[in-house]
C-alpha cells in the first residue's frame, strides 16, 4: 500500500522490473540470491524481493528501495506489503502442522474479537494444512510455524527473522499463507527490510532446534545455557509473590509487606529452605489511573524503610514485575519527568523513547538487589496501549532493545512475562533477555503446567529458559486470598515440583509461612539452594505433536493415549555421555515409548544428517549423534520408586552428592546397598530395579488413576563396563551437570 492504494501484480499496478542473479557467503555460509526489483505502474515506489538460497534453507526478504507513506490498511492484523505468499494447490497432499502463536486459532476461529494472550497458553497449536486450512496470524498469530509429513519425519519451520515485531503473517484466502509489514503502519521508511526465514529439518524437535540454532547463530544469541549462567534466579531457589503465592496482594496477618518479607525469611532459615531471592510482583509499585505504573518505586506503606531494607534484612536478590507505562507516568516530560514518552491517554498507555531513560532506570538498583529485571503485559504494552506501536515499523523493536541495552550496562538480566511470538522472536538481538514466561500464571490447582512441554520446543530454540511461575507445596494454607474460589488448594504439590524441575528455569516456591514442604522442595537443590535439574528443559515429543495435529485433521493412527496426554524427555549432559528424564501425565490410553521418542529432543544432537557437514560447519557424528555411531544402549529407572526406596534422606546436605550405581545385565538388577560413607536410608524390598531400554523393548506407560498422578523415569547409558550412573537417589534429577563435573569408569564399575 502506498498514498492509500495497494499495488498488486495481480492487475499489474505492481510488476518486476529488474531481476538480478549473485552468489556470496554470508554467517551461513554460501548462498544464491534472486533479486527481484518490483516498481508501480505510476513510478512512485520501488520495492526489492529477495530470496536467497542456502543449502537446507532460504530466506524472503522485503527491501524498500523508496519510502511508502500513507500505507496502512486500518487492519493491525492485515498487511500492507506482502512477500512471500504460500498457496496450497488443490489435489496437495495435505501437511500437518503446529504453530507457536499467542492464542488459540481453533478456539477463536469463528470469532472476530482480539483475544490477546501469551505464547503458550494455548500453544502450539497443532493441525492440518491443506489448501482448505487457514492459519492463525496478526498481531498475535504470527509466530513459528513446522510443517511435517503423516511420519513427522520430513519437515520445515518458517518464521518472522528480520524485523520481527513489524511482521504478520497471514492466510488471506484458505490454503494460502502470506508475510509482510502489519496493517496499521502508516508508513515506510526508505531502505527498510523485512525478512522471513525457512529452514528444512526433520521431525518436530529437531528441526525447530536447526531453525533456532541457525537463528542463534545469525544475531549471535547464546544458547539457553549461557543464560543460565548469567541469571541466579535461573541458578538458585527462590521465593515468589506472583499471582498464584499465597502472598500475591496479601500479607501476613497484622504485617505490612515488609515484615511479612522477613517472617518468610527467618521461617524458611528455620525449616533449611534455602531462598537466595525473592520475586516481587506489581504489588510493591505505584499505579496511575489506567493502572500501568506511574512510579517503580516502594510505596511507603508497602516497605516503610525502603528496598533497601528489604534486601539488608533477608540477603536475597530480587526479581522486581513491572507492568506497561501509565500515561500519568512520572518519567514523561509531559508529567514533569526527564525522558520523552509517547503517550497515548486514550489507549492508557505510555512507551519510553530514549535509550538514556533505560540507561537512568535500571541504574543504582543492585544497591537493593535487583538482579532480574521482569516485563510483564508485553503483549498488551504493543498492542492495546500504545497505537503508535502499531504505525510505526521500528518503535517496538527500539523500545526492546533499549530495555535490554539498559539493562546490560546495569548488570541486570530481563524475564519477558505475557509477551507474544512476535516478542521471543525480537529476544534473539537482545542477550540480556535470558527467560520467558511459558505459560499462564499459576494458581492452585490450575493446569497451566501442560503448557511447558510443548513451550519448551521454542523457548529452548530462541536461547530462553523457560519460566512455569511458582507453586504450593502443600495442599492446604488457611487464609489465602484465594479461599471460596475453585484455587483455595493445591491438590498435586508432587506433580508442580517435579515439573518445575525439569523446566530448567526458575524454581520459586510460592507458600505461607508455616506451610511448606521442606522435603519436597529439596528435592530440586542443593542445600545452598543450588538447582539441580537437566541440561536442557523437558519437551513434549514429536509423537504426540504429530497425534495432535491428526486428531485435529479427523484422523487418527493408535495410541490415542499422545493425542491429549503430556509425554516429555529432557536431557542432562556431561562431557559425551547424556542421561534422559522421561515425564509422563494426562494419559487416556496405554503407550509404548521407545529411546528414540525421546533423543529427538534434545537439542544437543547432531543437527540434520544431509551432508558430511551441517549448515554451521560442524562435522556430524561423534559420540552423539552421527550416521556411523553406534546404537546407545539403554536401561530405565523409575525415580519414583528410588525416591520411595531410599525416603530416610532428605537432601539436606552437601557432602558431594548421593551417587548410585546400577549393574546393567538386565536381570531384575536391585539397587546396592549403601556404603557407609553415602549417608542413605534404603527402605524396605522390593527395590527399584534397572531395566533394559530399546527399540524392541519398549516402555509401556499406562494412564494414572488420578489426574495429578504421573510417571518419572530416568533413563541412563550403559557403560562398557556393563554398569550405569542412576547419580543422586533423593533428587528428581540424579543426573545434573552442576552437581557431576565428570564421570570415569573402571573395567568393573
């Protein structure tokens, strides 16, 4: 769209003028690019589309050779430019697909109404696509798309790459899928580029790892486990007052939030729960009238001596919530502040415009301990209150790195809470963003935990850990905000810490002084409160993605038990050897997983096996992953009944770990008994026993009797020596790389 007509080559108002051929090499390597010049009929615009050709991917890039103005469409979701556009032709055998959105296509289908929400709260979303399908796309449709085969074997993922918060995706007609600049920008300005990536993979896990590591590697993101490493909230246990903690807008009985703060500290020193921070929600700020924040600092009445006090009386850091910006905010100019902000009173909102307000903010707050920095109402900041937003192509993407920025001169990491797609996608030019929300807020006893396993897929991918929120640990607390409503009780504390393990991101705990379940939660950490967890984060498996998207295609192909149940693997690595965490829950019918099921995810093997070297450079093969490596054997181990078998130890100490060994002859193998110096309690027979592991001896997993039941297996390689490393017998994780730093092995042990 240009001066309020759109150009189309479709009536030839739009048409190529110019096609250019070159070869070059780029940081993936060595390409061919098409360069089509497409002017107006009336020569008041040009505009290039380029397609450049790699190996296993392509890249469609828009490049504006002239400025456009008065573009937009009155659509924020629609578009104002499109390249490319997909068709699938009639009598195409149909694809199946899942797409990481911001709600829900299927569920809003027939509906006109925005509904905005964060990623993963309804995603991914899994179906056909066929000349028939339309896609979800906008403002909060637009995200990562695999499409695979009936096999999920062959695959590819295309995604937003380059400007990603000015892009939509779109299905204008059925069967077709079409990317650009979002509708409502009202202009273009010269030499502005858009750009969309595809990348060819298999499978659902692997391939979205590719596209991630290809992404990663294109802005120089580091990996999820460089983020680890930066974040102590990712690194160590926490408390929170999140929505959902018993102390969300709620304090103590006759204590201001203050002494309710210390209360939780001297009773977590007394039961040994070691907090090293504590996650401060929006209850501690000032808000304006449209409810965003008009002051980030401590209401008096909330912490009467300041934050500081605060941090001086507990010792622990401090993840602070901030919400969007209240037009009544004290840092505008136009309220008397310093920094220049748009300001939109209609909408009820605001949006910082310089890189030194950043800089100013976040400056001075480690004297309080603000280590992680949480943005939260992302997707309501972009686009419900600030318009501007929305008609400008490069106003969000600047508001997110100038956080980031300012928060990397500061020592400050960020967690991105409710953004969309679109937002994860941006966190790729942003190193300070370590974290993101993966799913809903907890309350007791919601399910907002289903949504990990298949977040993890893409938050592990963009170098994100992925955040759960908090938990109970016991059932009941009396005198919750939360009483007379159907989240008064926490009926599965066991299933919330198990997941929150295997998410390798935040673990806080979110109880009343009084009610917390020491045991249980040490079941996560060291006794300085060091997290032990895997490697990399559980992720659903590319079986029940595939069942998802048959089931909502009509069809269906057996074990019905994948197409709703939660069936995850997460990896721990040390050195060559890697060491399997197999969850499973919300099971209808019996299953057979096999070791394959569960390697396809992690995300450490060897990327696609198409050439002697990956599109990175890397030589495949090795000790994981590779066409000429041997078959990795096998045994599992049911965590649950090592935890039952050796219940006397609580964890509660540091002496090294708790290491066990299994000899794998595959014959009903009991765990030893303990030496003296491994301070365990061994409960009474049977005990827990390894078992062999393979594609011809699967491991059937059948539905539990309640809904909070599930199952935890720790699957664990077979030395030469016929024995194999079971690692810590009181953790949910045995095996975590904080804890092991390597693991040698002698011709009998």
């Amino acid at each position: 769209r240009h001066q309020m007509r759109q150009y189309s080559t479709d009536d030839n108002t739009l048409s190529v003028t110019d096609l250019n051929v070159w070869k070059g090499t780029d940081a993936w390597g060595v390409f061919e690019e098409y360069s089509l010049t497409y002017g107006s009929f009336d020569e008041s615009f040009y505009m290039m589309g380029n397609i450049r050709a790699y190996e296993r991917m392509v890249t469609f890039e828009q490049f504006f050779l002239t400025p456009l103005n008065e573009t937009s469409s009155g659509d924020a979701d629609g578009l104002i430019s499109s390249f490319p556009v997909f068709t699938m032709k009639a009598g195409h055998v149909p694809s199946l697909s899942c797409q990481w959105t911001s709600w829900d296509y299927d569920l809003y289908a027939e509906s006109t109404t925005f509904h905005p929400g964060a990623p993963g709260w309804n995603s991914p979303t899994c179906r056909g696509w066929g000349p028939d399908t339309s896609l979800s796309g906008g403002l909060a449709g637009t995200g990562p798309l695999v499409v695979f085969d009936d096999a999920a074997s062959d695959s590819f993922v295309i995604s937003p790459m380059q400007n990603t918060m000015a892009i939509n995706m779109v299905s204008p007609t059925p069967g077709t899928l079409a990317f650009g600049v979002m509708g409502n920008v009202t202009s273009v300005d010269e030499h502005f580029a858009v750009r969309v990536v595809m990348t060819l993979g298999e499978g659902v896990n692997q391939a979205m790892s590719d596209w991630g590591r290809a992404m990663r590697q294109w802005t120089g993101k580091p990996t999820a486990g460089t983020a680890r490493s930066m974040d102590v909230t990712l690194q160590y246990l926490g408390y929170t007052t999140d929505n959902g903690a018993f102390y969300y807008y709620n304090t103590a009985d006759g204590l201001n939030y203050q002494d309710t703060i210390a209360a939780v500290k001297e009773y977590a020193d007394e039961v040994g729960l070691p907090y090293r921070y504590v996650l401060l929600d929006s209850w501690w700020y000032e808000h304006g009238p449209a409810d965003g924040v008009k002051n980030w600092s401590a209401q008096p009445e909330i912490f009467p001596q300041g934050m500081s006090a605060v941090y001086e009386a507990t010792g622990w850091l401090v993840q602070a919530h901030n919400r969007w910006w209240d037009p009544s905010t004290v840092y505008a100019k136009e309220n008397g502040g310093d920094w220049e902000f748009v300001v939109d009173e209609e909408r009820g909102g605001a949006m910082p415009l310089q890189q030194a307000f950043w800089d100013d903010f976040l400056a001075h707050k480690a004297a309080w301990g603000l280590r992680v920095y949480e943005q939260d109402w992302l997707g309501n900041e972009f686009s419900e209150k600030v318009g501007a937003a929305l008609e400008d192509a490069t106003l969000a993407r600047r508001w997110l790195i100038q956080m980031g920025e300012g928060a990397r001169k500061n020592g400050i990491t960020i967690q991105y809470c409710m953004p969309y797609a679109r937002h994860l996608l941006q966190s790729l030019e942003i190193p300070a963003v370590t974290q993101a929300r993966a799913s809903d807020d907890y309350k007791p006893g919601n399910t907002q935990w289903q949504q990990l396993g298949g977040q993890s897929v893409l938050m592990d991918a963009l170098g994100l850990a992925p955040s759960k929120d908090g938990f109970w640990s016991t059932s009941y607390q009396p005198g919750s905000p939360y009483q007379g409503t159907p989240n008064d009780h926490e009926p599965y504390p066991q299933l919330e810490a198990v997941v929150l393990a295997l998410s390798a991101g935040p673990i806080a705990v979110a109880d009343a002084v009084g009610h917390s379940d020491a045991s249980l939660v040490l079941r996560s950490c060291m006794a300085d409160g060091r997290l032990l967890q895997p490697s990399q984060p559980a992720k659903l498996i590319d079986r029940a993605f595939l069942h998802r998207a048959l089931k909502a295609s009509n069809r269906s192909m057996g074990d019905d038990g994948l197409e709703d149940g939660e069936v995850w693997a997460a990896w721990s690595h040390l050195g060559v050897r890697r060491f399997g965490y197999l969850f499973a829950a919300n099971l209808s019918a019996s299953i057979a997983v096999t070791p394959s099921d569960l390697t396809s995810t992690d995300s450490t093997a060897a990327p696609s096996r198409h050439s002697e070297t990956n599109i990175w450079g890397e030589q495949q093969g090795g000790i994981i992953g590779g066409e000429e490596e041997a078959e990795e054997e096998w045994v599992i181990v049911d965590v649950k009944a090592v935890l039952e078998a050796f219940a006397g130890n609580d964890g509660n100490h540091d002496d090294g770990g708790v290491g066990t060994g299994l000899p794998a002859d595959h014959h009903n193998n009991h765990l030893p008994q303990e030496e003296p110096h491994r301070r365990t309690a061994i409960g009474p027979p049977p005990y827990p026993t390894a078992v062999p592991f393979s594609a011809s001896q699967p491991l059937s997993l059948s539905p539990m009797e309640s809904s909070g039941g599930f199952h935890l297996y720790a699957v664990l390689p077979v030395e030469a020596s016929g024995w194999s490393l079971l690692g810590e017998v009181n953790k949910w994780v045995g095996m975590a790389s904080v804890r092991y730093l390597e693991v040698t092995t002698t011709p009998d042990s």
